[in-house]
C-alpha cells in the first residue's frame, strides 16, 4: 500500500480490478482505495500475473503493507489459486466440513494432528519496500469433533437451539463467511459458529454478526417474535465510520475543541446579483460553464479577502504565530456519497471571473464522481459552504481545520424588503462567517463580512478592488 499523499497511515481497499491469474501491465489500475481524503486508484509498476491478493475488499491497510504478488508473465498460477479469494475461503470451508461416516470393522486410532509445516518462501509485492519473505502454513486436518448448534434468538430475546438446515452450521462444520466478516466477528467477541447465517449459500453476513453482537433486548409482544433472516430485532443499522467519514470527524472534532470559533450573521438583499447570474448566463464567454449565485459569493469573498489580507491565514501552534497566506486556495465544502469533502481552487484570488466559473465546475463534477485526488483538497486557506442548495437559511459552520474562516450561504427566498422607502418582494439570503477569534477579531471578522454582503447587494463593486 503506497503513501498517495499527505502522510496518510492507512487506505480501505475498495473493489479490486484484477484477480488471480490475470496478466497485468505496468499502469494499469488494478485496485480503488479509499483514503481519510479520496478515493484513489493504483496502478500497477510493472507487467507481470496477479499471484495472490493479500487483502480483501473491504480490508484496512496500512501504508507501506502488501497487498498484491505478481511474478513474472508466464508464471503458472496453481488453479486453485486463481480463484477469487471468497471463493477459496468457502472451499477452504467445505474442505473442512466432514463427509458422513460409513460403518468400519474398527475404528483406526487417532492420529496425532502434526506441527503444521512452515516453508520460507519470497513474494514480490506492489510497492517499493522490496521482497516479502512470507512463511506458509498448511493447516492441519481438523478430528470430528461436535460444533455447537445454532441458536435461535427471537425479538422477545429468548434463545434456543436451531435444528440443522441449510441456512445453519452443520454439527462438525465451520461457518461459511468472508474474510472482512471474519475480522468483524472477532472485533467483536462474536462465535461464528453460533451465528444464523442468511446470505447466499448459508454464508454468514456482516448483519448476522452485528445482530448476534448485539445485547438481548427486553420482552416484546409474541406478535413481533418471528424475525426473518437478516433482519434486525431493534430496528437499527449501523455504518462503520471509515475512510472519508473517519477524518470528518476527526477533524471536526479537533477544529471545535481546539479553535475558539465566532459566528456573524448578515441578511442581505441580492436582487440584483440573482439579476447579473442571469444575465452571464447569456454571455459567449459562458457558454459551456455553469454559472450561479456561489460564484458570484466566491468572487465576493475573494475580493474582501484581499482588501483584508489578515483572514487568509494560520494558526502555528509551537511557535504561538499567526502565518498569513499570500495566495487564496478557495475550498468549496461537497457533500459525496462517502461524505464531506473540501477540495480548493488553487490561487483562486489570482483568477478571472471566467477562469473562476470554469475552476468551480470542474471542481464540483468532480467531486460528485468521486475523483476528488488528495492534492486537490490540500493547502486550503478559506472555505465556503453552501447550505442554500438544501433549502436551508443558515447555520453556524466549523471551521476547516487549519484555516482561519469559512462562510456558510443560505438560500435565496422571495421576501418582503425595504427597498427605496418601500416594502417590496426582494431576492434575500442569510450569510454567516465562522472565524477563528485567536487569528481573527470582531472587526476583522465584521468588515470581511460586511464587505462580502455589500458587494453581493450592489455587485458592481465585485469588479473594483481596493
């Protein structure tokens, strides 16, 4: 597993593209993994045949760990190794389950189960941490002895034992899961082979093992104790918090407790910015690029920002110093189906507003495809959030850790204003600026924010600086 940027310890393997025995050329992808930032496809360095994939899908790994052996083209891979890793798994599995006994004169006397025999071998692996020397076991053969019988749990939490089917352990079997669901279990002090199983084959699922994990819950009406396969007795569902998820929080988390955050709200007329994205819409030059009010708030901010340089900065906690940036990396807060994201255009002070548009479309299809790379929400120095397009009017947003302000826009609603000496129907929307208070004070906080309101009320001064 390779380090994809910014010394990140750990990935999640994703999906393979590749399995044992196929032939693999130098660059071609051959596994997605999901980092705390992205999700990020590795290639493979060299040509040669996949001999083994030493992580399953769903695994976490940490950098610097193998995760694939490939030897030269024209190495035979032994058939049994070139089945996918479930599938070998469940053989493994059947192997072990006994057949049933005939009648024998005399039953032979036990054999003592040998040491299993260990053979130094050396494994070529993806990354550049060179050979691994790898000692393989062969596993001993398993004497009959009696599993334990499933036990059935009702929603009323009484507990008996199941009679053999095909959905349950057999007597003298082993449980039929995947590797991932394994390691779950033992995370977990859960017995495989107490387990209903419910997936395909009489597998054991991720669901299984939560739901035998999970304490007994209290007498329930008779009327709800049949429970299908699968299903949850307490109505819950539980989503590990990995990758992408995994660092919000954190981050969050650390930004909240360790950033003293002050938030500003202004409520502002933007009747004639509505007016202007209407108007580029129509312009040659934004034909192709996707043009709304948020790139019109992010030329706003752009332009406070330079008149008050101070915000675009720093905390440097060992050296109790404020670093002030000298280029705008504008973040732009994406939700994605693996969670929140805040990839940046880079320089964006130092762009056009056409350069900008064309920089916050691409930013943000990427994003939904989920190809946002590591480096591309690296170096952040402000951030917006745009929390109108979920029809909400504002919020308090957390600062993006390292940073010294974000601003949260809220929706655009048709309301009763006062315009000219009279109460009109006006375009008007909610910003709010979370900053941190060691780096940035009241003033500070409050003229940034008043200039932003300002440009976006009367946006002809979007296009002076000064």
């Amino acid at each position: 597993m390779p380090d994809v940027g910014e010394g990140l310890e750990e990935a999640d393997i994703v999906v393979w593209h590749v399995k044992v025995g196929d032939e693999v050329s130098d660059g071609q992808v051959m596994v997605e993994v999901e980092t705390a930032k992205a999700l990020v496809e590795l290639p493979c360095p060299f040509d040669g045949v996949v001999t083994e994939l030493l992580a399953a899908e769903g695994d976490t790994v940490a950098v610097g760990a193998p995760i694939i052996a490939v030897a030269p083209s024209g190495t035979q891979v032994p058939a049994a190794a070139a089945e996918p890793a479930d599938t070998r798994e469940e053989a493994l599995a059947a192997d072990l389950v006994p057949e049933p006994e005939t009648p024998e004169p005399a039953a032979p006397e036990p054999v003592p189960a040998a040491e299993p025999e260990k053979k130094d071998t050396r494994t070529a692996v993806l990354v550049g941490y060179g050979v691994r020397t790898t000692s393989g076991r062969r596993r001993a053969r398993k004497t009959d002895t009696a599993a334990p019988a499933p036990v059935v749990r009702a929603a009323n939490g009484s507990a008996h034992p199941g009679p053999p089917t095909s959905g349950s352990p057999a007597a003298g079997s082993i449980a039929l899961a995947k590797p991932p669901v394994r390691k779950l279990a033992r995370d977990l002090g859960v017995d495989l082979a107490s387990v209903l199983p419910s997936g395909p084959g009489g597998t054991v699922t991720r669901e299984d093992v939560h739901a035998a994990a999970r304490p007994a819950p209290a007498a329930a009406p008779a009327a709800f104790a049949a429970t299908g396969p699968g299903e949850s007795v307490t109505g819950e569902r539980r989503i590990p918090v990995k990758g992408v998820r995994k660092a919000t929080a954190q981050a969050m988390v650390a930004s909240a407790f360790s950033a003293p955050h002050v938030t500003e709200w202004v409520t502002v007329d933007v009747t004639r910015t509505v007016k202007l994205v209407r108007k580029l819409r129509e312009l040659p030059d934004f034909a192709d690029i996707k043009v709304s009010p948020l790139l019109l708030v992010a030329r706003a901010l752009l332009v406070a920002i330079a008149r008050h340089p101070e915000i675009n900065a720093s905390w440097d906690e060992p050296n109790q110093e404020i670093v002030v940036r000298d280029r705008i990396n504008l973040g732009i807060a994406a939700a994605t189906p693996r969670g929140l994201i805040v990839p940046n255009i880079k320089d964006a002070g130092g762009k056009s507003l056409t350069a900008l548009a064309g920089a916050l479309t691409e930013l943000v299809a990427t994003a939904r495809d989920g190809r946002t790379s590591p480096a591309d929400m690296a170096g952040g120095t402000v951030t917006i959030t745009n929390v109108g397009v979920f029809g909400v009017d504002g919020g308090t947003p957390i600062l993006n850790p390292g940073e010294a302000a974000i601003l949260a826009v809220g929706a655009i609603r048709e309301q009763p204003w006062v315009h000219k000496g009279r109460v009109k129907p006006r375009q008007v929307t909610t910003l709010s600026l979370s900053f941190d208070h060691r780096m940035v004070d009241g003033e500070l906080g409050s003229r940034v924010l008043a200039d932003v309101a300002q440009m976006l009320e009367r946006p002809k001064l979007l296009f002076v600086r000064g």
